[in-house]
C-alpha cells in the first residue's frame, strides 16, 4: 500500500478520506527535518491553507496578506525540493499548487480581484455543508496529463465545472512546468510537469468530491504513481 504524506491543514479530513478511499496510507506531516518526514513516503500531497510569503519569491506583501502558519512554507518548499529529488509524485492542491510554482522558480498574483482585470469569482463562501458547490469552470488543455486522468468526465468536452476558494493564484510558471487549466478569465487553475511520472497542482479542491466522486480519477493516477514509484 502506497503511503501518501498529506501536509497538515486546518482542513485536513477531506485529503484524508480523498487517499483512503482509492486505497492509499496516510501519514500527515508536521513540520519536522525534511528527511524524517520524507522517509518511507511513496507520494506528497500538499494541502489547502494561508499565503506563501511573497518575500520567497522577491515581492512586497499586498495588502490583503494572510499568512500561513509560522514555519510552513519553509517546510513545505522543503517536501517539494526533496520529493522532486527523489522523483516521488506531488499532488498540489490549492495553496499547495502555489507552494509547488514557487518552491520550483515561480511567483505569484498575490490578489485576484484587484490584480487580474476582469475577474471571475474565485472565493465562493459557503457553509461548510455546501462545500462542493460548483463556482465556475476551467479549461482543460486536451494534450495534458490532466485530460488524461480526467477523459471519462470531459468526455466532448475539454471543459469542466469546479469548486473555488482562492484569493490568489500563479503569475509566472516555473520553469519545466507547462499550464493545464485555465479559468474563463485567463487564471491559472492547474499545472503540471510533464518531464515527471506525476507532478501536478491544481488551484481548486477535488478533495471535496470524495463522496462523489468527481475528482477521484485525479486521486487513482496520483496513487497509481506513488504505488509504482
């Protein structure tokens, strides 16, 4: 069985059930030394949270700033830099996506809605029982890794509906990273490395869909890939 280490969040149980019900182990990781936390892990799934600290990537703070946890980017970009080392799948979701681009050369738009002219909503508030509620739909590139794991649900179409809460999002790609999603607006919604077995983020959260089942191919592949590492 494939051991899936999640990157603790203030919202942790949904990435939780989203591993175990396509089979794989959980270990969730504090900050702790790299190689402890890295040791037996078989995939990364870093988790949903606060702003990664534009000073990594050589900006001023917006006024909107909220940031994460005190010493989680740090750890965080420290998992990214060793699991790409060691050639372990990634599955970044959300701030996790944004962990990913910069720990790997990129930055940032640090506030959508006063930064991206023309904006959709990207922050829908809901209660926490209407948290799979749908906000808008990103753009799936057809010869991504993304459209792969995702061909059952597009079927026609190259398009699909997701959830959203995000006030932020990847300005500049990092390097060896190509865009797999777009929203209408031009917003990046997923990324991937396609030099990599499995190395992918997206900026909503399919982990919200594990009683539905929507997004469980994406979780399948990433376990497939850790299981085969």
């Amino acid at each position: 069985m494939a051991v899936i280490g999640i990157t603790h969040c203030r919202k942790l149980e949904d990435y939780r059930q989203s591993v175990l019900h396509v089979g794989g182990e959980v270990r969730v990781l504090d900050p702790s030394p790299l190689d402890t936390a890295m040791d037996g892990l078989d995939g990364l799934l870093l988790t949903g949270g606060g702003d990664v600290d534009p000073a990594i990537y050589g900006e001023p703070p917006h006024a909107s700033f909220s940031p994460a946890e005190a010493g989680r980017d740090q750890f965080e970009i420290g998992l990214v830099t060793l699991a790409r080392a060691r050639q372990i799948p990634v599955l970044a979701i959300c701030r996790g996506i944004q962990v990913l681009n910069v720990a790997c050369g990129g930055t940032l738009v640090q506030d959508i809605a006063s930064q991206v002219p023309g904006a959709i909503m990207h922050q829908l508030e809901v209660p926490p029982h209407q948290a799979v509620e749908l906000a808008h739909e990103v753009w799936i590139d057809k010869e991504s890794q993304l459209s792969r794991i995702m061909r059952e649900r597009l079927v026609d179409t190259d398009a699909c509906d997701v959830n959203s809460r995000h006030h932020q999002a990847i300005r500049q790609v990092a390097p060896g990273f190509i865009v797999s999603a777009t929203a209408p607006d031009g917003v990046i919604e997923a990324i991937e490395d396609p030099k990599t077995r499995f190395c992918l983020g997206v900026q909503w959260h399919p982990e919200n869909f594990f009683r539905t089942g929507e997004f469980r191919p994406l979780f399948e592949s990433f376990l497939d890939a850790a299981s085969g590492r």
